[in-house]
C-alpha cells in the first residue's frame, strides 16, 4: 500500500501544478473528482482472453481508483488518475500470487458536452482521452504506459453523479516472460463530483453569479458589459453609449424631469409626462411651445388660448370674447343679421345698412322727395332768411329726419357768380346754418347736422343765363354715412 500512497500525492502533486492553467481557461463547474472501483484485465488483449470473464478481471475489494479533472476550455479538460489493485490473473490466463498494483495516469480528455456537440449541461456526458503515465507490482519494477479510451460521466442531481471508464494502456518494449505482457485493459466505475467556481470571461464575476458569462463586465451589472459605465446592464440599457439612470432603462435625462431624452421633445425644459417631457405653465393641455396664450389656460382647438364664449375663435382675436359670434365678425355676434356685427351696430335689433353704422336710413323714395325738396327753399334776396313759403317744404325734410334718428345729414349753401366772391361764399355759409338750426328747431339734435357754405365754386348750371344762375342758388341735403 506504500505504493499506492506514493502514487496518490504524485497524482495530488500534478493537479495542483496544472491548477494555474486549468482555472484560467475553466468553464462552469471546473473541477471534478472522482472514486471507485479500479479493475486491470491482462488477460483480454491477447490470446483467448475476454473482457465478459470476470475471472480475468483484478481489483481491489475497496475503493481503489481516485480521479482528478480540471476544464482547460469547454472542449478539453487535463484529467489525472491514480488506482490500485490485487493481481492475481496476467496474460494467458496464468495465476500469480496476489501481487500488489498501482498505477497513475496523465491525460488529455476531449468533453462532448462542449456546448458544440451536446449542452454544457447535459446529464449524459461521454469523453474521449488519451495520455501515459506509468505503473508498478510489487517486484518494484516502475513501467511507462501510453494509452487512451473513453469514459462517461452520468449526473444524477446537479453536480453529483456516476462515472463509467474504460482505457487500453500500453505498456511498450516489455519483454517479460515470467508474468507475460504487461500491458492491460483499465477499467472503472464509480461516483463522480464536479465542484469549484468558474469565470468563463475573465471579468471577476464566478459564472454562477455572472447574468453574461461569456461577455465581460463590472460586478455592478452581474458580469454583464455596460459600455457608458453608468449601472445598467447593456443588455437592458436603452441607450448603451449615453449614460443615464436605472430608472429611465440606462437613458440621460438633461433637464431631470424624470423622461428620457429619447422620448423628450423638450430635453433641456422640465416637463411632464403628459406633455412628452415640455413645460405648461397654465395647465392647459398644450406645450408651452406650441402655446399661443403660455399664461392663459385655453383649449387645444385654439392652440392653448381661451375662448371664454365658445364660438371657436380666441379670446385674443375676438373682438367680442364673452358673445358667441362668427369668424366673418371677428368673433362678433350680428343679432338682427344686416350685415353689422353688433360691437359697431348702433341699432342693435333693428335691421340697417353698414353705411349707417347698421341702423335704418330713409328710403329712395323719401331721399328723392328730400332733394326735390330742397330745391324748392328760397331766402329773400341776398339773405339768410327763410321765406315762409319755405317752411312746408322744410318740415317735410324735418319729418323725414325724425323718422330716422340715427341718421346724418350735411346741409350745404351755395351761390351763383353774380358779385363779390367772398361775399357769395358768406352768404352761401349763412343760408345753410340758416337752415340747420330751423331743423334744430324741430329738435333734430345739432349733432346729427353739419352745414357748410361753398359759394360760387359748386355751379350745375350755366351762370351766363338766368335759368342757369337760379339753379345755382340752392341748398343740398345728403345723407352722411358712418362707415
């Protein structure tokens, strides 16, 4: 058994040295060991020998075969093992006396379960090995062995399980007779455990907390890259490049309203959510910016202003903002539909043209009889002074008037040529006020009259002829408009 336990620290000894190179390269669960049942057959390979005869097979009654693996990559893995075992059956079937028997081995295994062929963490996981080593009986002679074979790992419950292997080592250049040929099958069985913790890229993080395992990164983000070093995993990051808080997906925020400047229409004015990240200072449904009344609340249909009369048109476009009015009437109602919106219509109520400030003026036929009638006032001669045959005719014009109180008139004198000219245009002036204050005098309010005096410069006729002269002694009446 002394030998055995040489062969066991040399085999402990070898795990340890490629341990630098075996966690460098490791992939989850690194490390593996195993012990069981180790049973040599020289009998098999040569002549009548038979695997399927267990009288061929030499073991130990015990543990007897204790193996060592560590992952190199998820392909390859560096394997060493080391067993023991009662020979009492060599080549031919010859019997020897109990003999003691160790050997230990150096192999190179390539694992199916690579994550190519099978799953990394398939339950029946085989491999392939080949590698030397070296064995010894009891008569102390030390033999080089080269070999391979293959073997099985079968995980019952996570990282425990079962191991099956079998191996041909060769025992080259052996020319012993006494025992026969030393080379011999190796074959084992028993329970298997993988332990120890991996960092598959290298980033501080062990695999079994690593949320990226293959993609390096801090431990602030569970192993995973975060390119712009601000908490948040790129995976989950919505702006990887651009540094920003978890609770915005990894996204900046510039003006710290808590909306991602992705989705900020306005990223650099504190803003709600509502409003896609833009201000509103009066509440109003509609973005500052897009607000035509910022400090007014208003509607949307009115591009954030108000319209306190709800006719469609805002307050600071309408002219009359509490009445409901039309677009036409700068948002003015026209109550008695002439055509006058009732902010400038002076009768309200009553139908009138726009040229009257929308009230009722004289009808053609009553202005016709005011122009014939005004033909018809006479003054004594070169006088103010109304002749009394005069004064029917000015109270049918004084009638009509009072009719129509919103109306306005112009009374104009004028002259014919005949002396001095400023004279013509004095008396022309005295007559017409001669005439506006007989209307005042039928209490036609002064306001609504204007007199002017124009002298000789307005003629309709010819001066050169009486008739022509009589008809330019006269005095107009016109209706004033109020446009």
């Amino acid at each position: 058994m002394r030998y055995l336990s040489k062969s066991l620290l040399a085999a402990l000894f070898t795990v340890f040295l490629f341990n630098g190179l075996v966690e460098a390269q490791s992939t989850k669960r690194p490390w593996l060991i195993g012990a069981g049942l180790n049973i040599i057959d020289f009998n098999a390979p040569y002549n009548s020998g038979d695997l399927s005869k267990s009288a061929n097979w030499n073991l130990a009654p015990a543990i007897s075969k204790l193996t060592f693996a560590g992952s190199l990559n998820p392909s390859f893995a560096l394997g060493v093992q080391v067993g023991g075992a009662r020979i009492t059956t060599v080549a031919n079937g010859n019997q020897i006396g109990a003999r003691g028997f160790i050997d230990g081995d150096v192999d190179l295994r390539y694992k199916f379960d690579n994550g190519y062929i099978i799953k990394e963490d398939a339950a029946i996981a085989p491999y392939l090995f080949a590698g030397g080593g070296a064995n010894i009986m009891s008569d102390d002679t030390l033999r080089a062995n080269v070999g391979g074979g293959l073997g099985l790992n079968l995980w019952l419950w996570k990282d425990f399980g079962i191991y099956l292997q079998s191996a041909y080592r060769l025992v080259p250049g052996n020319e012993e007779r006494v025992t026969g040929n030393q080379s011999y099958f190796n074959h084992s069985a028993g329970l298997v455990l993988r332990f120890g913790e991996s960092d598959s890229d290298n980033d501080g993080v062990e695999d079994d907390d690593d949320a990226c395992p293959d993609l390096a990164g801090p431990t602030t983000t569970m192993g995973c890259p975060d390119r712009d070093n601000d908490g948040v995993a790129d995976k989950l990051d919505a702006c990887a490049d651009q540094a920003g808080p978890a609770a915005l997906n990894g996204c900046p925020d510039a003006d710290a309203d808590g909306i991602a400047d992705k989705d900020d229409t306005c990223p650099n004015e504190q803003g709600t959510k509502e409003m896609r990240g833009c201000p509103d200072r009066d509440s109003d449904g509609v973005t500052d910016k897009e607000d035509q009344c910022p400090d007014q609340k208003g509607v949307v249909q009115m591009s954030g202003c108000p319209d306190t009369d709800g006719d469609g048109i805002s307050d600071k476009t309408d002219a009359c903002p509490t009445q409901k009015g039309t677009t036409q009437y700068e948002g003015c109602p026209d109550s008695d539909n002439d055509g006058v919106p009732d902010n400038k219509d002076k009768c309200q109520g009553v139908p009138g043209p726009g040229s009257n400030a929308g009230c009722p003026v004289p009808k053609k036929e009553e202005i016709q009889k005011i122009n014939l009638s005004a033909k018809s006032i006479q003054f004594q001669t070169g006088k103010d002074v109304i002749t009394k045959q005069s004064f029917a005719v000015l109270d049918v014009i004084a009638e009509i008037m009072t009719q129509y109180p919103q109306t306005y008139w112009q009374i104009d004198g004028h002259t014919d040529n005949v002396g001095d000219s400023a004279k013509n245009h004095d008396l022309s002036h005295r007559r017409a006020d001669a005439v506006k204050k007989y209307f005042e005098n039928k209490a036609i309010d002064s306001d609504r009259l204007n007199s002017a005096g124009y002298g000789e410069a307005s003629p309709i006729a010819n001066n050169k002829t009486s008739a022509g002269r009589a008809q330019n002694r006269r005095v107009e009446i016109k209706l004033l408009t109020q446009e």
